[in-house]
C-alpha cells in the first residue's frame, strides 16, 4: 500500500510526505489534508494500486483516506 503522510514543521505548518519525501510544504492543515487526499485518490486511480493518507496521531497514525478497491472500468459506470 502507497501511504501518504502529513507532518508538522517546527514553525506550525505541514507538509504532505511520500516515502519519506515532502511534496508540497508549508501548507495550513486543512490545505494540507485536501491536498493529500486529492493525491492519494489520483495516484489510485492511475494505478490502481491501494493508497492512504495518514497523519500522526498521539500514540498512533491516524487514518484520513483510503483507496482500496480497484477503479471502476469506464464500460461498467454506464
């Protein structure tokens, strides 16, 4: 599974992270978790591939968003 994070800079603001890396920074948490799902549902949608949003949480990740199921083929959403 793809996971996407948030973390919390020193100075307050957040940055949406894949695999260690951050993405986009120094964002307002609202921004930051919009940003992320938005993201993580493209990547899925592209690849088909399980994805996550998550964001720390006090003694574990929280989960925000989850793509799991395999997209719907175009034929079928007719």
């Amino acid at each position: 599974m793809v996971t996407y994070s948030l973390k919390q800079s020193a100075d307050g603001l957040w940055c949406v992270c894949r695999l260690g890396f951050s993405l986009f920074s120094d964002l307002r948490l609202g921004a930051a978790i919009t940003l992320a799902r938005e993201v993580a549902r493209d990547e899925h949608l592209r690849s088909g591939r399980p994805v996550c949003v998550e964001m720390p949480g006090m003694e574990s990740s929280i989960r925000l968003a989850q793509y799991a199921r395999p997209p719907m083929a175009l034929d079928q959403a007719a």
